[in-house]
C-alpha cells in the first residue's frame, strides 16, 4: 500500500509540472511533448531549462526581418 502512495504522489506533482511546462514550450514554439522529460529522474528538470536557456526559439522573430 505505501508503494502505491508514493507512485500517486510522484505522478501527481509530475502532472503539476508537465502541464505548466507543456503550456510554455507550446508559447515558445517547441511541441509540448518535450514536457515529457520532467519524468526523468535527477536532471529532466535541469534538460528542460537547458533546452528553453540555450536553444533558439521557433516562433522568436529575428533582429534581420524587422530591418
């Protein structure tokens, strides 16, 4: 029984971060599926904020087509 709390606990929180997240890379230009990755262990979380820090966004305009 306590096994089953604690996989109730973990895909509960992890459903409070995939759908926030889900909802960001969506706005960014990203597939929401890329939330996926809260689901890893130790550094899905640290993948994420790598992935939105470092890589361009698709929907971002460029400093060039504005000129």
């Amino acid at each position: 029984m306590f096994l089953f709390t604690e996989i109730a606990h973990s895909v509960i929180v992890g459903l409070m971060i995939v759908i926030p997240v889900g909802i960001i890379y969506k706005r960014a230009g990203f597939h929401p599926a890329w939330a996926g990755l809260v689901f890893l262990p130790g550094f899905g979380l640290l993948l994420i904020c790598l992935q939105l820090a470092l890589t361009p966004w698709p929907n971002q305009n460029s400093n060039t087509e504005h000129q």
